[in-house]
C-alpha cells in the first residue's frame, strides 16, 4: 500500500473509531430529563420505617415495583399539605391505567393529634390508597433527620394550640425503591405526572 493509501485507510478507521464512540455516548447518554431536582445517587432518604394506621411497621421495600411520592405534613395543616394530596389525587387520575402504579405516602409531623383514626380519616378524603405513617417521638425523629426535613411547633393564638412549620417537598422513588426526584412544592400535578412517567419508563 502507497503512502496515499495509507492515510486515506487511517482516515477511515478514524472516522468509523469517531462514529463509533458517538453512538456510545449517546446510549450512554440517555437518561431521562426530569421536571423535578434529579438527586439520584443521594445519600439520604434511604428508607421511613414508621408504623402505618394499621399498625403495621412498614418500609420502602413494601412498595417495590411502583413510583413511592413520600410527603411530610399534618393532619391541620391549612394549605400546603391538603393542596399536596389533592395534587397527588390529580396525578394519579391524570395517569390512567398507570394510576395503580403511584404509591403516595403521607408522614404525620404531629403525632400528637394525629392518631391513627385521625390519620386514617384524613387520607380516606383524598383517596383510599394513601398511607399514613407516623412513630414514636425518636423513630420520627430519626426519619425527619434522615429526609433532612425542618419542622417547628409554632404555638398559637388560644392557648394549648399549635401549628407546625415544615419543610413541603415531594421525594419521588423510582418502582425499584431509589431516591430519585425531589419535587419542590407548587411545581403544579403535570411536572408530577411528567415525572412519574419518566420513572415508570
């Protein structure tokens, strides 16, 4: 082979070597592009090992195969929480046959109030499939440090009365039980739907 020769086939695995790697980065490359903060690969909000209206100690794991939305609130809470539910409700609906797929997972910040049968009510309001979690003192305590969540106790204006401040974010799980999205509060159910399509794949 000639020196012209040469070149012009080194040329050529060049290009096919250049091509090639092109196509890989871009398989590479395709990870889904979420509405929310993409905080895949965190390490926090592992897991909410609380107890549910039934008394039954529960885990992520429980919910294996579909898209967990873990929310931290109270039962008198005025506007943020029952404006996240209700988003959640629209979700859910908006999905479809995939509705069955979303698991919404309330966290009681308040335990005090909010009993089981409070609890239990509260979410029926909602929908049926919501679960309610809340613990001790301690168990919550070590969830609330986990999940990096801020709540308050606020006393109100008759005495004996409160509100809690809390943080309002949505943490949403992937169905095989990996933090995924964190969705700031008021981002509206299409971002949410949008996202949990994304996960469901």
């Amino acid at each position: 082979m000639d020196k012209r020769g040469a070149l012009r086939a080194f040329g050529a695995a060049t290009l096919a070597c250049t091509a090639a790697f092109t196509l890989t980065a871009c398989k590479d490359d395709k990870k889904p592009a979420f509405q929310g903060v993409d905080v895949t690969g965190a390490d926090y909000a592992k897991d909410i090992p609380l107890t549910d209206v039934n008394g039954q100690k529960r885990s992520l794991k429980d919910f294996s195969g579909k898209v967990v939305a873990v929310f931290f609130g109270y039962t008198q809470c005025p506007d943020v929480c029952p404006t996240t539910l209700q988003e959640l409700l629209e979700v859910k609906q908006a999905l479809g046959a995939d509705g069955d797929k979303l698991q919404a997972v309330f966290v009681s910040l308040d335990p005090e109030r909010d009993t089981p049968e409070v609890l239990k009510a509260y979410l029926a309001n909602f929908d049926q499939s919501f679960v309610g979690l809340s613990g001790t003192p301690e168990e919550l305590a070590a969830v609330v440090k986990d999940f990096k969540i801020y709540f308050k106790k606020v006393p109100g204006k008759a005495e004996g009365t409160y509100t809690v401040d809390h943080s309002a974010g949505t943490y949403l799980y992937d169905p095989q039980g990996r933090l995924r999205i964190y969705e700031r509060y008021g981002a509206g159910p299409q971002v949410l739907v949008q996202d949990v399509r994304a996960l469901l794949g």
